[in-house]
C-alpha cells in the first residue's frame, strides 16, 4: 500500500474512532453514571496503554529535563484532563452532533489564540473559514436551544470550555514536539492527565461509585481503545505520511460520522437545521485547512 493511501486510511480511521467517544459517553449516561466516574474509567484503562507508548516513544532517547517533566505536567493538565472534563460534562446536557460540531472549532481557537500571543497575520479565507465555522455551530445550537431549553447553554459552555483547553495545548506544545517528540509528549501527557483523572474521583467521590453495571466498565473499556488510543497512534501515523494538512481535511468525515452514529445509535433527530450547521461548520474548516 502507497504512503499516501494509507495515510489517507489512517487519517480517517483516527477520526471516525474519535468521532465514536460522543456515543459511548452518551450510552454510558444512560446508566446513571456521572461525569467523574465515567471519565475515571476511561483513563483507567488508557493509562497502561499511553504509559507504554510514553515508554516506547522515549527508547534511544535523551532523558527528560525537569523543566521537560513540568511542561508535560502543565500539558497534560490542560490538554487532556481539564479538555477530556469538561467535554464530559457537557455531553451530560447537549446531543453528540452538537458537541462535535463545538470540538471541530479547535483550529479556529488555535488559529485565534497565535494571533493573540504571537501577532500571526491572518489572511482573508482565515476570516472567512472563522465565520462559516461560527456561524455553523450557532444555527445547531439555536435549534436545540429551542427543543431543549437552557440546559443546552450550559453543555454548549462546557464543550467550548474543552475545545479552548485543548486550544491552548496545541498552542503551547508547538515549541516542545520537536525537542521531546510528538509521541513521546502525547504519552507522557495523556499519562499525568490519567492520574488526575483518578485523583479527582478518590477525592470526590466514594469508593462505591466504582460499583457500576458490567455495560459502564465495558464501554469505558472501548473509549479508552478503540476511541482514545487507536485514534491518537493513527492520527500521528497519517500526519508522518501526508502531513497534518491532509490530515486535517481527511479527518472532516469526524463530524459526519457522530452525527450519523448519533441518529442511529442515540435516536437523536437529524434535521434541516443540524445538516445546514455541519456543512457550515465544515466549509469553514476546509477553508481553514486550504489557507494553510
């Protein structure tokens, strides 16, 4: 198989694997679990696995400075335990197509952010791609504003609160990938925010919240899988073989894909105004991607 294809399949086998965490938190909700234990599961189960990878990513390699353990401490808090929180939380209060459509506005932030902290010039289809975006998320959010009431605010605030976090990380972690490495730093990072992760809940919560039903703990099992690991090792495999352009704009099936999964797997509606906010969304983010 050529590098190109497969980095086109890799691309979008990474999306549509992060694209299926919104269902499986949206499944798991429905056995009356709450946000700290589900995502303490969740990172339960994925900490062997990017622990190893850490491990993997660092043979051969020089070792980590003190500074370097403080950068990953401070990276994998914002990157991954405040974001993974906060987009659990919100998934308690909005539907899985809205919350994709939030997260998929992570290039616009970081884009927003480097304009602010390092004086990026943007160009006119920059504008332009932030507008269609915007505008794309509203035109969801006022419709299930309408259906559902309040309470969507509150989970569209927590989902935009996760995609400004991990804003933040990819703004932050652009000067430290090369010297560290990108799997290297994801493993390391996803690993501290694991340990958060189980801290919050012994300090939360009791001990007996862990008495979940068997359908939690095997869903958690296939989150920190199939929809947390796989998808970070393919993502960073496509981006080696068709750069992170390409892989970008592959990784547009995401939000098709939850909302597809959304109607048939959840029952939630697809209606004119969820298909006008998608492709809203995704002109702005393909634009994005081409002025890049």
């Amino acid at each position: 198989m050529s590098m190109p294809l497969s980095g086109l399949l890799l691309a979008a086998g990474g999306a549509i694997a992060f694209s299926g965490k919104a269902i499986i938190v949206k499944l798991a909700y429905r056995h009356g679990v709450d946000a700290v234990t589900l995502i303490m599961f969740r990172m339960l189960f994925a900490l062997p696995l990017f622990a190893l990878l850490a491990w993997w990513a660092g043979r051969g390699k020089p070792r980590l400075t003190r500074h370097d353990l403080l950068v990953i401490c401070g990276l994998g808090f914002t990157g991954y335990y405040l974001s993974s929180f906060l987009d659990f939380a919100g998934l308690a209060y909005i539907t899985a197509s809205l919350e994709r459509l939030i997260l998929y506005m992570n290039p616009t932030l970081v884009l927003l952010m480097s304009v602010a902290l390092h004086r990026t010039h943007v160009s006119r289809r920059q504008l332009l791609s932030l507008a269609f975006s915007y505008a794309g998320v509203l035109v969801v959010f006022g419709h299930e504003v309408r259906l559902e009431g309040a309470d969507v605010a509150l989970g569209a605030v927590l989902v935009f609160g996760s995609a400004a976090s991990y804003a933040v990380y990819m703004v932050l972690s652009g000067a430290h990938v090369k010297r560290i490495g990108a799997l290297r730093l994801t493993g390391w990072a996803t690993s501290v925010a694991a340990v958060l992760c189980l801290l919050q809940f012994v300090l939360l919560r009791p001990m007996s919240a862990a008495m979940v039903v068997p359908e939690v703990l095997w869903l958690s099992v296939l989150n920190a899988t199939l929809c947390t690991f796989a998808p970070v090792v393919m993502i960073m495999m496509a981006i080696e073989r068709i750069g992170p352009t390409m892989t970008a704009q592959t990784g547009m099936i995401g939000p098709v894909t939850t909302i597809v999964l959304g109607v048939l797997m959840l029952g939630e509606p697809f209606t004119l105004w969820v298909a006008a906010g998608t492709a809203l969304v995704l002109t702005g983010i393909w634009l994005l991607a081409r002025s890049r």
